[in-house]
C-alpha cells in the first residue's frame, strides 16, 4: 500500500506497534461454523457466519453480533 502524505513516516505510524488486536477464535454455535471474539466479560461474540451454505444465513438463531 502507498500513502501519499507530506507527514514523515514516524508520525503516520506512531502507535501502531501498541496497538492491542481482537482475540478471534473458530467456533460452532448450532452446528454452524462461526468466526468470534472474546468481549470484556468473557463472553463471545459472533463476528462473522464461515460457512458455504446459504441456509446457514437465513438462520434466524445465528448471526453477527450474537452474544454467547
């Protein structure tokens, strides 16, 4: 990636190495495979459905955003 910018390299990237991620694990919530993370309360949360079946996202009982 290029970004064209008149600030020095040090000053766009300043932080970045402190940066804290997301901890995402593969799970199964009702036998459908499904991308989460860990919230503050220890809880997961649905991120994303990983699935090639398109029934799995006409699921009302799983979906982005779900807290387990």
């Amino acid at each position: 990636m290029i970004l064209w910018t008149p600030l020095p390299a040090e000053q766009v990237l300043a932080g970045l190495d402190r940066q804290e991620y997301p901890s995402y694990e593969s799970i199964s919530v009702a036998g459908i495979p499904v991308l989460a993370e860990r919230t503050a309360d220890c809880k997961k949360r649905v991120v994303r459905i990983n699935s090639s079946d398109l029934s799995h996202y006409l699921n009302q009982d799983v979906y982005p955003g779900l807290i387990i």
